[in-house]
C-alpha cells in the first residue's frame, strides 16, 4: 500500500501544479500556440475537470485499500488523454513538446495500474 500512497500523492501534487496555471493563461497560449482558444468553456471545462481528479488523487493516496475500486477510473483518466495526444500527434495536430506532457500521464497511468495489483481488494480476507 505503501507503494500506491506514494504514487497517488506524486500524481496528484504533479497535477496541481501542471493545471492550476491553466486558469491564468488562457490569452497567453492563444499567443504562443496559434490559433486563439475560441471554446473557453471547452478549455476551463478540461482544466477543472483535471483538477478535480487530482483531488480524487489525494483522496485514494489517503486509503489505497478502500478507495482501490476508484484507481480504475484513475487509469482510465490517464490512459485516455495521453492516447489521444499521441494519435493527435500522428495526424499532426498537437506539437511534440504535447507529447511529452501526454507521456508523463501515460507514465503515472502504467503506475496506477501497477498499484492497482499491488493493492489487495478489501473484500478479500
């Protein structure tokens, strides 16, 4: 369990950090990353939805054992976004420094799934 506790933490801190500044540079990528953002509520849907997993992180770190049927979608969350980015990227639609962010969630999405077998299912005696 120690293990899982360890890993739902890191990913969770990793996610606040990563997302959090999303709220404050909304314009900036628009000027950066051409063309401007032109669904907001698309972009701030995407950042609060992150952030609130990252919460459900912290959540699961605190009781690996309890909260283990709740590491499935945790993998899931991981899996689909870094994915994504990568047939984005294939079609040539997301830049390659893309890529990198999207394989640290595939990264921590494997580690979930490692934490998932190594923690043992509370219905089990």
């Amino acid at each position: 369990m120690k293990f899982a506790r360890i890993v739902f933490w890191v990913s969770g801190i990793w996610g606040v950090l990563v997302l959090t500044p999303l709220y404050f540079i909304f314009n900036l990528i628009g000027r950066q990353d051409p063309p401007p953002i032109t669904h907001p509520g698309f972009y701030y849907g995407f950042a609060g939805v992150g952030l609130a997993w990252q919460f459900a992180f912290f959540v699961i770190a605190t009781n690996p054992q309890r909260f283990r049927p709740m590491m499935v979608p945790s993998i899931l969350e991981k899996l689909i976004w870094g994915v994504t980015v990568i047939v984005l990227h294939f079609q040539g639609r997301v830049r390659s420094g893309d890529v990198r962010l999207a394989s640290v969630d595939l990264f921590l999405g494997l580690l979930f799934l490692v934490a998932f077998f190594k923690t043992s299912d509370p219905a089990t005696p």
